[in-house]
C-alpha cells in the first residue's frame, strides 16, 4: 500500500488498506497477535488513527515502533470512520468478551461489505473461529502497565510487592548462558560504556551470567583497560535490545539494579522501624505469639486470629492456605482444631491475588456442582463449570489459567469442525504425543470417582476431588479421610509420605 499523505476520500484510503495483500485469509488477524504490544502502545498516542492503517505501518517498518510514531508526526494518518466505530459498537453487543481491538479491525474490515461481515458472524458464532478474547487484551495491558512502572514510574514500595526479598532473590539467582544473554549484555554494554565488550562478556561468564553480581564484579574493578570514548549502544535490534525487552522478570532484576541503594535503604528502614516497634511492645508486655510457628514477638498487626481468638502469623496463615486449597479445600479451618474457619476477607488481606482467586474459584465450582443444574458442564481441564445448551459443542473455558476448549463428547481438546471419530493423527505427531502424555504422567492424576484429571501444585500428598473422593498423589491409591496412609517425620514401611520437599 503507499504511504497515505492526505485526508482525501477516507472510503478510498479505507478501501486501500482492505486491500493490502497481508491481510487475505483473516491476514490481519494474525498481525494483530504478533503486533499486538506496539499497537495498544501507539493506540496511547494516536487512538483515533485507523487500526488497519497502524497494522500497515508495523508491517512495513518490521514492526518498528519508533519509526512508525516518527512517520506519524510527520503525515498525515488515516482516523478510523464514524461509520466502523458503530460497527464496532454493535460488534460488542454480539461478543461481549472480545478483544476491543480485534473488535475494531473486524469494524473496519467489513464497514463495507455486510455479505461478508454476516458470514463472519455465523462462524464467530458457531465457534468456527478463535478470535482474541478481552480477559486476553486486559492481561496484557496489565502486563504493559508492570513494564511502565518497572521502567518509568518505579516505586520501592510497589517492587518490594512484587520482588519480597531482591538481595536473594537475585544475589543467587543462576542463569543458563542463552537465558535474555543478548539483553543482559545490551544492558551492561550501555551500563559500561567505557569498557570492551570482551572485558564485560568474560566478565558475565565469569559470574555465571549473573547480572547482579556482574555489575557488582565490574563497579569493583578499578584496575580495567578503559575505552577513550564511549561505546554507542550494543544493539539496535529490539528483540535483543534491553530497552525494548517485554520480559518483567529480567526487567525486575534490571530495576534492582538500577535503583539498589534505594531499595536498600528503605528495607534497612522498615528493619530499624519495626525492631524498635517490637522493643516498645516489650516493654509493655504487648507482643503476641503465634500458636503455630510460636514466634513470640509478634506485633498486633501481625497476627489474625480465628472466631474463637486463637491467634496465628501471617505467614502461618498463607501456608495453610496453600496446603488447604492444594486438597481442593476451600474451608480454611483454625490451625487449634477448634471447629471455626478463618474468615474469608482475613484470608484476602494476606494471600496473594491468584490464591484467592483460586479460593473463589473452588468455592463458586462446589456450589454449582450442589445445585445439580441441568446442562451443567465442567472444563476437562481445571473446575471451570459452565450452563451449555444442548446444540453447543465446545466449552469455552473462561479460566484465565487455563483457556482451552474442550469437546463435549470426548472430553479432549476441541477438534472441531472434525467429529471425534474424524480425528486420524500423522505418525510423528502420534510419536510426540505419546511422548507428551509419558512426561505429563508424572504429574497428573485421574480421579478413580469421577476420572477428572488435575494436577497437585501445592500441598500435602492426599487429594481432595472437586467430587470429595480423596487418594494419594504418590501411590494414587483411594484414602480415608484421616492421615493413617502417610508416615510424617519417620519413614514407615508401605506409608506414602505425607508432603512432598521440593
């Protein structure tokens, strides 16, 4: 397509980009995905520009960002019609739970032509096409918005949320050679610009591709051969550059690095504040205990206690949490055996997010599976449950850690539009899913009731089904309600142990 340089007959340059030879066979669908960071960042910037147009822009500059922003400033762009911002509107009344994006460029790639936009419906509809769905979209603006603030609007605060312990989470961190190698030299590269790149690769050899402890090796040595002048950067490609990187966790490491005496401080802060707290409290005979760990300098808001008053950590907690919810539990019973549950919005203000997500989730499936709702289905793959009409072939899962499709017959991944008796694999994908299914049988477990499959993420080694049966994860055996199946600290001759070290 050539460059767009005037308003002229928006019809006309809408028509061009419809015509752009990438975009055949749902083309810019595709684009979407593999552009899909760049277009929500320039959509920041320009979010009345045509989204067809943007996607045109990315493709022709290799999906560079900063080329295209700079073309913009210089051209005029292509604005999205009045005529497909309604489209879209209606779109969204048909699938509420799609990309808003995605919803866009479907608005304009059809503005024109209702045939084809009907026939697009029908398949979306039916299931015929995966379109991107709008938990996706929100995942990866939160995913973008972690990257701001890692890279632009850092806060001690909000980092020590996300890194608890930086010094050992990243002082030991071991890396593998080709783990973000490229980036972490760009970083260094520009870091020291006044060093030979075969000094600071020899030197991350050295340190076992540790970053952490590279930078620290490097601002110590103050004996090294230094550059006349500095280097210009390291790379200008963006899949190798760090400044373009998308990785957080390589990003988190860069932030501690970049602001250490800051974060540094501030801990050492909180140590000083909270040891004279607990000497003020002793004091005056106010430091609590916890009756699990029996930690016995506690302050008050640092232990909860169950309806009762039996009073336990924070820490104690979250872990009995995690071992709670690991059987499928979603009762978090008092650690005294007094009968009472921790209450629910307790649990909140410790847990993480994703645990008490994982909470609800068990919860909202044990009381859908009470109910006995007719046309009540349950995703092959996690507890996600789902009211279906009898026509409907595949369950969506809605789980966003899970998503996948499942047929309502054969229980397996969707198919369709193949029957389950069409379904005939070439004999390399039969040898590599045997393969698959051989590795997965170490960590999945069928259960002998009701055969759902799942998976132990955490927890002592007896399972609690979604259908109440419990069995061991070890010997996959059924198991009484009580413990007499495990040895404990003592290993005992035909006992599983009760929970797994990692």
């Amino acid at each position: 397509m050539a460059e767009v340089e005037t308003m002229g007959d928006t019809k006309l340059l809408l028509t061009k980009c419809i015509e752009y030879s990438s975009f055949d066979n749902y083309g810019w669908n595709t684009m979407y995905k593999s552009y899909m960071s760049n277009v929500i960042k320039a959509l920041n910037i320009h979010s009345d520009i045509s989204r067809l147009y943007l996607l045109i822009k990315l493709d022709q500059s290799m999906n560079n960002l900063d080329r295209v922003l700079q073309k913009l400033q210089t051209e005029d762009k292509l604005i999205i019609s009045p005529d497909s911002v309604q489209l879209t509107k209606n779109l969204k009344d048909i699938i509420p739970d799609a990309d808003p994006i995605y919803l866009d460029l479907v608005g304009e790639y059809f503005t024109n032509n209702d045939n084809k936009l009907y026939e697009f419906i029908g398949q979306i509809t039916t299931n015929k096409i995966n379109y991107p769905k709008l938990k996706e979209y929100n995942e990866h603006i939160n995913h973008l918005a972690i990257i701001k603030n890692l890279r632009e609007n850092f806060s001690v605060q909000e980092f020590l949320k996300m890194c608890p312990d930086p010094v050992n989470q990243f002082k030991n961190k071991i890396n593998s050679a080709s783990e973000n190698y490229n980036e972490a030299i760009s970083y260094l590269s520009d870091k020291f610009n006044r060093l030979p790149l075969a000094k600071i690769r020899a030197e991350f050899m050295k340190q076992k591709f540790n970053l952490l402890n590279t930078v620290e090796a490097l601002e110590a040595d103050l004996r090294s051969v230094r550059l006349k002048n500095k280097r210009r950067s390291y790379s200008y490609y963006e899949i190798s550059n760090h400044k373009k990187t998308e990785n957080i966790e390589f990003l988190k490491e860069i932030a501690y690095i970049d602001h250490k005496d800051e974060i540094n401080n501030y801990i050492e802060s909180v140590k000083t504040v909270h040891r004279i707290q607990v000497e003020q409290a002793k004091s005056i005979g106010s430091l609590n205990t916890c009756g699990c760990c029996f930690d016995n300098e506690l302050l008050s808001s640092e232990v909860f206690s169950c309806p009762a008053g039996h009073m336990f950590c924070s820490a104690c907690i979250k872990k009995g949490t995690e071992v709670a919810v690991g059987g499928s539990k979603v009762e978090i019973k008092c650690f005294a055996d007094c009968g009472e549950e921790f209450n629910l919005t307790m649990i909140k203000s410790i847990v993480d997010d994703k645990l008490y997500q994982r909470i609800m989730r068990l919860k909202q499936a044990q009381e859908i599976k009470a109910a006995d709702i007719e046309g009540l289905e349950t995703c092959a793959f996690c507890d996600y449950s789902v009211i279906l009409s009898p026509d409907l072939k595949i369950i969506n899962c809605l789980n966003p850690e899970c998503k996948k499709e499942t047929c309502r017959q054969c229980r397996e991944e969707s198919h369709f539009p193949y029957r389950c008796d069409q379904i005939e694999k070439a004999p390399e994908v039969k040898v590599r899913t045997m393969i698959e299914n051989k590795m997965t049988e170490v960590l999945i477990r069928i259960c002998y009731n009701c055969k759902r499959k799942f998976v132990k993420e955490d927890g002592c080694n007896k399972m609690t089904c979604s259908c109440g049966k419990q069995m061991c994860y070890i010997c996959r055996q059924p198991v009484d309600a009580n413990y007499a199946h495990f040895y404990h600290q003592q290993v005992m001759e035909n006992k599983c142990v009760s929970l797994t070290v990692k």
